[in-house]
C-alpha cells in the first residue's frame, strides 16, 4: 500500500503475506466405536469411545434407557477427545448412547443410535462353576482390603484390579493354589474411582465391582 497527496505517493508499505483457507463448516457426525452396536454382557462401568471428527472442538455424549433419548441418564457436552466414562449402570439392562460434534461453525447432527445390554456383575461368568464366590471387605476401600475367594479346583489362581479402560493396575495374586477357601490383604493405592476385581481360576473366572476412596 502507498498514499498520495498533492505534493506526491509515499514508497510502498511493508510487504505482509496471508494464507486464505476453505470456508469452516459445521463437523461431520461421529462414528460410535465402542461398545459396540448391540453388545450384551458389557460392564457397568466403563468408557465409550467414537471416532475424532476433522474439525471438531468438543464433543456431546448421551446415555439412555430410552431409544428416543426422551430422558437422559448422561448428557455431557463440552467433551475435549473421543471418549467419556459412565458408571453404576443397573445389572441386565438394555442402554443407548449417541454422539455429536460441534465447532465454531455448528454442530453436527446426532451419530446413529447404538444400544448395549449390562451383564449381572453378582452372577459367576458363563465359564465358571456353581459355588465359585469372591468378596472384598471393606468396599469400599481406601487402603488396605482383605480379599476372599473360593478355589473350586486345585490349580493356577490369579486375582487382580482392573481398571475401567479393561487394564490390569495391580495383581494381588497369581499361584498355584489346592482347593479351599483364602483371604489375601492387600494395599490398594490407587486413584478415587471405579474398578473391578477379577478371579480366575480352573474352574472359571468372576468380577466385583470395586470403589476406591480417599
């Protein structure tokens, strides 16, 4: 740029350069990843996880026991990434969840609808015998819990903590053991919030719901 007056034009300015970009439009409708469309036997606590949107600033994620979504049990917005945590889900229950995207354009329509149904966490596992049992005293906890299980066949015994992503955090036991009752204390420092407690044993495996307190 340069300016003029009667008496003559100023040099030329500073040379500044600028990038033009494609005109922003509202995001994309996410694609649900996980739990899956129709999954039966999912814990009742957990993580869901869909798919980054090209574009998206936050996301908005909602639970229901309605298909209609009529009634929310979750409704969260403002959501940085592609997952979000649910928690103390009623046991044999059919749920729905669903997605959205938004920038600052707008945002996206609602992701297809996909249901899940819970599994009893008070019942043994469909590869464990009658009788197995397990139990954690206290729960819940905040440091040291006392662990109590039956081992209905003689052989390897692995008892662990697990995280609501699925990950083992601690493994309390994991020997051979003979038939019989055990307790095992352990020290359970781990952050405030949901776990699970897993047996596995020859005669199949079971999981308790855990909560840790400060």
């Amino acid at each position: 740029m340069s300016a003029s007056n009667s008496i003559g034009t100023s040099a030329w300015s500073e040379i500044w350069n600028f990038t033009t970009i494609k005109n922003p439009q509202k995001p994309e409708i996410p694609l649900l990843v996980s739990p899956a469309k129709d999954t039966i036997g999912v814990l009742q606590s957990r993580n869901v996880v869909w798919n980054l949107v090209d574009g998206a600033e936050t996301y908005r994620f909602q639970l229901s026991k309605d298909s209609t979504f009529a009634s929310t049990i979750t409704d969260q917005a403002g959501i940085i990434g592609q997952t979000s945590t649910y928690s103390g889900l009623a046991q044999n229950t059919r749920y729905f969840w669903r997605v959205n995207a938004t920038n600052t354009v707008g945002t996206s329509d609602w992701s297809e609808v996909w249901g899940f149904t819970t599994r009893s966490l008070e019942g043994v596992e469909e590869n464990a015998l009658p009788g197995i049992w397990l139990a954690c005293t206290p729960n819940p906890v905040s440091k040291d819990a006392i662990f109590s299980f039956d081992v209905l066949k003689s052989g390897t015994v692995k008892l662990s903590v697990i995280s609501l992503l699925g990950e083992e955090v601690i493994i309390v036991l994991n020997e051979w053991k003979p038939s019989g009752q055990y307790s095992v204390k352990s020290n359970i420092e781990l952050p405030q919030g949901h776990y699970f407690i897993r047996l596995q044993t020859q005669a199949g495996a079971i999981t308790r719901e855990l909560q840790v307190t400060q």
